[in-house]
C-alpha cells in the first residue's frame, strides 16, 4: 500500500468493494493512486519480431469461436459438404459464456400449451416490439432439434463442455485450431476472403484464406466484475465494422446486478452454476433485466436490497422504465423468475448450494455485465433469416449476430443458449450453401503485408501506453450508472469526448511487449469503438424503451422510434447510423 493510500485511511480491497469493482479499479487509476500504470512509458519487447513466423491456412467455410453458435456452424457447414476449419481465442466448449450457460430453452409442441405463433406473439408484446418475430418463431421452432443433438453428444451429462463439443467435432475430422486470437477480417473485391489473427502459444501469424467466414465471436463489455464476460469485447462486431459491415443494437443494455460483497468474485457471486449440469426450460416469458433496478438506485441510492418476488422493503420510486402490466410483479421489476411451483425446471434443477444468482437476494451493486447489451439485440445486422451479413459470404450466429431473437429486453429463460444453437445451424448450412457458388478468394501478397504489420504494431512501439491503464481509464468513463444505464444527452456528450480522446490518441499508442500484451491491445481497441458505438446510438434514441433508458426522454416514441438503429463506417472512415424499421430488412 502507498502513503498515499495509507494517507486516505481506505484500504485497497475495501476501495474496491465500495466502488463496485471495476469502476473502483479504474478510478484508482486515473486519480493517481497507481501513477506508473498512467504514464506514457518506453516499451521493452519481449519477443524478436523479425523471427515472428506466419502460418497460413485455406477452407471452405472458416468458423471464429469455439462457443455454442460455433459449434453448430461448424458441424452444419460440414455435413451441408463443405470442408470447415474453427479457430478459438479460448478452448472448445470453454470460450465466451457458454461455460456458464446452463439453461437451454426447448419447445416442444406437444407439451406446450402455446402454439408457436402465439409464443412469438407474447415475446412481441414483451419486446414492445423490438425483436424480429422472423428469429424469435426460428428460435423456438427448432430449439427441440438441437437439445436432442446435444443430448446425443453427452451434454447434459457434465458441467464441463469440452467432451461433449469435441464429440461431434472430432467424429467429423474438423480441424480445430485454439488459442489464436483473430484481429482482423479480409474482404476482397466486394466479399469476404479471409480472416488473420496471431497465436498466443507460439511466435507466429496465421491467415486464414476462406470462400465463407461464421463470426460465432460472442457480444462483449468493458471486462466488469462480476458476470463472465471478461474475454468478450466485441472483436467480431468491430472487425466486420472495419470492412464495411452494419451492426445494430449498441444502445441496449444487459441489467444483470452482482454482489455488493466481494463484487470481482464471479465465481463464487454465481453460487454453484459453474459446477451444475446443464438443463432445459420451457415456455416462461418475461420482461427481465432492463434499467429498473439502475433507476431505483439512481433515485434511492445504493445500496439496493434484493428479494424474492413480492418481498418489498423499499420504497418504490416514481417514473421510471416502462413495464407492460402483463409482465409486472408485485415487489419486484420484470417477470417472475421461474414456474410458480419455485423450481427451477429441467434436470440441471435449483443450484445445491448458496441461494439464487445475484439479483434474486442480498445487496446488489450494478455494473457487473457494463457494455453488454440483452442477449442477440446487438452484432451484425442480418439481411435476411440466414444468418447473413451485409457483406458477401460473411455470416453471423448467436450473440455476435444482432438478430433481435428476444428483443431488446430478456424475454425468455434459456433462449439465448437456443438461440445460439438455432442460429450456429442455420448459419452453417447457409454459408456451405454460399460457398458451392463462389471460387476460393485471393489475398494479394501486399495485403497480407499491411495487415500483418497492423498487427505486429504495438510489440514495435518504442513508447506507449498500457493496455490495462486504458482499460481502466474506459472503464472509469463508461460503467458509472448515470453514463452507461439512466442516460441523458449532457452526460453521454461528455463521456463521448473521452471516448473521442482515447479513440484518436491513445489507440495509436497502445504498446504491448508479449503475446498477451498484443491481445490485451486488440481488445482495448475494440471496446473503445464499441464505447464509441454505445454513447452515440444513445444519443440518437431519444425515447425509452426496455433496457434503454433515456431520464430526459422518459417515454416510448412509437411514432419515431418503431425503428433499430444501424451503424457504419462511412466512405470517409467516419460512423454513420441509420434506422431500420422494425418489422423489414436493411435496405
């Protein structure tokens, strides 16, 4: 501990908890708490760049992320005949949330008491409108196909995943390469060629040369405390960007609370899940984690105390975020959390020990899923059912696909494992049927030049800045509730000029001195655009609406906002946006 730590009489550790984490970290940072970590410093490279090797690599159909989508885009694509290779930042089944997901939605037909047009039709009015019923219907229509796989290959039998996605992979022979970290995506002549990327294990970069590319890449944040989201940052949405492509749903928000006790403690705030086998869940619409609780503390202050549904306690504030009378609770914000029996169905069942996740008990603090939007609201913008980027043979599925499936508001429990699944599958099948069309691309030999010393680029800097300090210093920007969660427009201007700030100084001068430095540089890049996405998609809804909240403009504009918006980068490399009406396609 420094003096001037000791000076304040605040512990480290007790600093931290107080401010909720991450936030806390952050601000230790910019205050000067940790003044070498703030400093422009020289860079010592650990690493002989001149003997960094490359690799490179050809397939029909190459699949990025080794989650749940990528999975089932990878075995789809193949058995649709086309020849597929899948490449992971982490490990198989490991990769993202997938680990953590352990509830997956099935409806089965002859057991529901709805009809499937009558589901999609309840998620619509919880939605207010927001999801794209043509996903939503294509979720649950077929979610029982893809449970049955995963019974097959042994997926409900372990907590852990890796055996039960290497099953299918391995009966395959797909060529499964882990531990390489994808930066950029290639496009030539109008489509998408390739990708390129660098290993963490060994000295060397690899090109990926491909007719079709999956982005099965995930959604993001800030890498807050308390959800397991910290190796998510958004790069397939930033890297499709980069070439052109249109994303969508940036201003939506994930209200997942954590624990006030020990807030970076992920594992343990989740009470057991990790370690629980996975299970199935049916027909429960809700209106789940939007800015009700955000608000609440915004207007009561922290901290906020949780409950079972009905429980009460404290005052209820006035105002605030909209939610149909349909989906009300007593005492409690969205839709109950479970059957009214209170088990949790499935055969995964009710966590053996600890209680409910955070949120359901205990003191609550926000942030800990900060720059995440809902599940499937935010990613590439789909053109058509299949998957299908605005960019020639690029496709998307699960969480980097910004399909709407549920809406811009939580709407069904273990829809968004489905959905991944659904969405793996079809796009599999689409991008192999693409791929019969098309010959192998080409990637001129200047072009692999220019993106390999793109990303060699900070081992070179002589000086820069650390990934981590701009890292934090995002993190003290973005994740305060009254920024990222209870928006108005003097507030997001202001926290945009930093963003401004960091986009055009500090990205240049990021500096890495190993492998895992340069990963840390990408991905501090990458939330920094999408900051940049979040505050000025913001800026543009003026209305509120499910998990948006806007405190100078309170109400639903269904007159001027029945409408997602898009983002581009324009002709001048500038970020353009767009609407698009609900209920059609990007034009």
């Amino acid at each position: 501990m420094t003096s001037s730590q000791k000076s304040k009489g605040v512990s480290r550790r007790k600093f931290i908890t107080l401010a909720g984490g991450a936030a806390g970290l952050a601000t230790m940072a910019v205050i000067g708490l940790f003044p070498e970590q703030g400093a422009c410093s020289a860079n010592v490279p650990e690493i002989d760049i001149d003997k960094i090797k490359n690799a490179e690599n050809e397939t029909d159909v190459l699949v990025i992320g080794g989650g749940m989508a990528g999975l089932f885009a990878a075995v789809k694509a193949h058995d649709a005949g086309s020849k597929v290779m899948l490449v992971s930042k982490g490990r198989l089944g490991s990769s993202g949330q997938t680990p953590f997901a352990k509830g997956i939605f099935s409806f089965d037909p002859d057991s529901e008491k709805m009809s499937l047009d009558e589901f999609t039709d309840k998620v619509s009015r919880s939605a207010l409108g927001t999801n794209n019923p043509v996903y939503t219907r294509q979720m649950a229509e077929h979610s029982l196909s893809r449970v049955n796989e995963l019974k097959e290959w042994g997926f409900f039998d372990s907590p852990l995943y890796n055996k039960s996605f290497s099953n299918p992979v391995e009966k395959r022979n797909i060529p499964v390469k882990e531990r390489i970290v994808i930066t950029h995506l290639i496009k030539e002549k109008g489509r998408i060629a390739g990708a390129a990327g660098f290993s963490l294990d060994e000295e060397k970069v690899h090109f990926f040369k491909a007719k079709s590319v999956i982005l099965c890449t995930g959604a993001g944040g800030f890498k807050p405390n308390g959800f397991p989201i910290c190796d998510l940052t958004h790069d397939g949405t930033v890297m499709a960007y980069n070439i052109g492509a249109k994303v969508t749903g940036k201003e939506w928000n994930d209200g997942h609370p954590g624990q006030a006790e020990h807030p970076a403690a992920c594992f343990d705030g989740w009470h057991g899940m990790f370690e629980r086998k996975p299970g199935t869940t049916g027909v429960e619409v809700h209106h789940d984690l939007g800015m009700d609780l955000n608000y609440k503390a915004y207007m009561n202050g922290n901290p906020v105390k949780m409950g079972p549904p009905g429980a009460g306690g404290e005052k209820e504030p006035e105002g605030g975020p909209y939610v149909p009378d349909e989906f009300k609770r007593n005492g409690h914000p969205g839709g109950e959390r479970g059957p009214k029996d209170g088990k949790r169905p499935g055969p995964g069942g009710p966590p053996k020990e600890g209680g409910a996740p955070p949120g359901m008990g205990g003191t609550s603090v926000g942030g800990s899923s900060a720059g995440m939007a809902i599940h499937k609201s935010e990613g590439l913008t789909p053109i058509n059912e299949k998957c299908e980027s605005t960019i020639p043979g690029l496709y998307a599925a699960g969480d980097a696909l910004g399909s709407y499936m549920a809406g811009a508001i939580y709407t069904q429990i273990g829809s968004s494992l489905a959905g991944s699944a659904v969405q793996g599958g079809v796009a599999g099948k689409a991008a192999a049927e693409y791929c019969q069309g098309v010959k192998m691309p080409e990637i001129s030999k200047s072009k692999m030049n220019e993106v390999q010393a793109q990303i060699l680029a900070p081992l070179k800097k002589e000086s820069g800045y650390s990934p981590a300090w701009v890292t934090q210093t995002l993190q003290g920007i973005m994740i305060p509730n009254f920024i990222i969660y209870i928006k108005k427009e003097r507030l997001l201007n202001a926290a945009l000029a930093y963003v401004e700030e960091l986009r055009d100084h500090h990205i240049p001068m990021l500096k890495a001195a190993n492998l895992h430095e340069l990963r840390l540089a990408f991905e501090t890049a990458n939330m920094i655009i999408s900051a940049e996405m979040k505050l000025k998609a913001s800026l543009m809804r003026k209305e509120s609406r499910c998990s948006h909240y806007r405190l100078d403009y309170p109400q639903t504009d269904t007159q001027n906002w029945n409408a997602w918006i898009n983002i581009y980068k324009g002709s001048d490399g500038s970020m353009k946006f767009e609407k698009q009406p609900f209920g059609t396609w990007p034009a």
